[in-house]
C-alpha cells in the first residue's frame, strides 16, 4: 500500500478511534479521496471509504470494529482494490480480521539473500486475488486470543524482465504459485486503541502450514513471531512505539512468500522485497508528535537481515533505515 494512501488510512483511524471511544453513536463513516506517488506506479488516485461501529448491545468500552473498502489505479495501469476488516463482536468475547483484495502491480526482484546488487534490479508484473482470515476466541477476561488463520493468494506471473533470475525459471514460483495455508495463531493485546495506539502491548504468534492437501502448489510452513510496544511520552499524542518482527519459512517456500525487508510498515526506507530469504530478523522503533492541528510527523529507525539459515545471521551483516 503506497506511503500516501497509508497516511490517510492512519489519519481515519485516528480520528475514528478517538471518535469512538467519546461517542454513543454506534457508528461513524468517513470516505476519503487518495493520491500518491511512487517510482513504481507513478502518480496514483483512487478513494476510500471506512465505516467503524459497535454491535447492538456493546458497551461503550468495547472495542469497535472497522471495515475499509477502498481502490486505486495508476498511470502504469495498476488496480489495487482492498477490503481490510477488525471485527469485535460484544465483550471482545471473539475478535476476526484480515482482507479481502485483488492487485494488478508490478513488483521490483532483486535475488534471494542479504546481499544481493542493486544491478540485479529486474521487474514482474502480477495479478493475483488475496483472501486472509483470522478467527479468534478471547481466553476469559484476559488479554489472550486463540484461534486459527487462513491465507490464500494466487499469484499469476504475467510478466518477467528479459534474461533475468525471474525468467530463468530457477527459482521457486517464478511462474507463479498458489498459497493456501491454515494455521494456529495466539495474540495478546492490551492496547489502549485498535487502530492507533498510545500505550500497551501487542504480540502475534503464528504456525502456519501451506500444504498440497489444502490446494496449494508448493509445500513450506511458517513460524513468525510480531511484537510491539506502545508508550505515551507526556500525552496520547506523543507515542514511542517498538517493534521486534521474526520471521521463519521451511521448505519449497515460493519467492513471492519469502521473509522479505521493505515496504511501509516494515523497515521503511527500502524498497519492498529488497532483501528476501527464508529467515528474518528486525528490530524497528519510531517517535509520533504533533506538529500543527491535524499534522503529525514520526522519526524512526530500524535494522534488519534475511539469511538462509540461523547460523547465517551475522553481526555486521544488519541492514539500516532511518
């Protein structure tokens, strides 16, 4: 998702958070237009509309739930239609989320490991529909949730760079692959906000198998662990926030579903897909402050690695951002 497109997401959210936790109204709707730039899409527009609300019955200090529906096209004629959804039915008792989209992009390729070249630059097109679900139990009154997720994507390669890695066919989904994957997932969150915390904590643990008996085309399984600390500095609008992402694949992993470095939410500053490989280390923090009214600013930094192995990680080999 472009960088613009998620500063206004954020921006909603914010203001729907805040909104919901001071009204009775049980739902607010906010549509907005999106603009953005990126080197790989050109100028890009579209609109999104999110609609946050409480279910009948739910007290005011219930967390509220959230659909999005948005879409976007570009001057290099890329569609990007998106339905992320965060579903709490009445006393958090279950919490479901996940997405509903389909793409048409075109992604940049570098090779697989930590050190690839910037010469090895190459570019595929694909189209590809996404469905990801997750459905989850609160544990009693606690802060604990324990289910199961499903992911699907479908990735039809539709073009490659002449004489490059991609085209070869060597690598694992350079024709493409379906992921159909279902696994166990355990999150604790106590986050003061859903959509735009101030404080608390929220960890993720997933297992997740992607088997020919599901429907698959490749067989891998994934073990990632995502955790992140929220801490208020004076006020709910001054937030420290760290991050700590883990990220492992065994097996026939396809190159589109590697543990990737890049992108919006996860060490900003690189291309998404600059490094991939089969294991993933990062470690990421930023400071959110006002500026001016509704203008806010965050700094961060951030350092991560890809490898093949465990025993490839090495200390002076950690990529930066900031």
């Amino acid at each position: 998702m472009p960088f613009f497109l998620l500063s206004f997401l954020c921006l909603a959210e914010a203001q729907t958070d805040t909104l919901s936790s001071k009204k009775t109204k049980s739902y607010d709707l906010i549509g907005l237009p999106v603009l953005f730039y990126q080197p790989e899409t050109r100028l890009g527009y579209g609109a999104v509309g999110l609609l946050t609300f409480r279910f009948p019955g739910a007290a005011p200090t219930d967390r509220p739930s959230q659909l999005q529906l948005g879409v976007a096209y570009t001057l290099e004629k890329q569609l990007l239609t998106y339905l992320p959804f965060n579903i709490f039915t009445k006393g958090q008792r279950y919490y479901f989320y996940g997405r509903i989209d389909y793409f048409r992009f075109f992604y940049p390729f570098f090779g697989i490991g930590n050190e690839t070249a910037e010469e090895q630059r190459e570019t595929y097109g694909v189209n590809f529909p996404r469905l990801r679900l997750n459905a989850l139990k609160r544990m009693g009154a606690s802060d604990w949730y324990l289910g199961l997720r499903y992911w699907f994507d479908d990735y039809n390669v539709r073009q490659q760079s002449e004489g490059g890695l991609l085209e070869a066919g060597n690598i694992s989904g350079s024709e493409g692959s379906l992921i159909s994957a279902l696994g166990l997932i355990a999150i604790y969150d106590n986050r003061n906000f859903v959509f735009y915390p101030s404080r608390g904590w929220y960890i993720e643990s997933l297992i997740l198998l992607n088997d020919k008996a599901l429907g698959a085309s490749h067989v891998y399984q994934r073990l990632s662990v995502d955790m992140a600390k929220y801490i208020e500095l004076g006020s709910e609008e001054k937030i420290l926030a760290t991050n700590v992402f883990v990220d492992f694949t065994f097996g026939d992993t396809p190159f589109q579903e590697l543990p990737l470095i890049g992108g919006i939410r996860k060490m900003r500053g690189f291309i998404q897909g600059r490094y991939r490989d089969e294991k993933l280390l990062m470690l990421q923090t930023e400071y959110r402050f006002p500026v001016y009214k509704f203008l806010n600013m965050a700094v961060f930094a951030a350092g991560g690695q890809v490898a093949p192995s465990l025993r490839d990680f090495k200390i002076n080999d950690w990529h930066y951002s900031y």
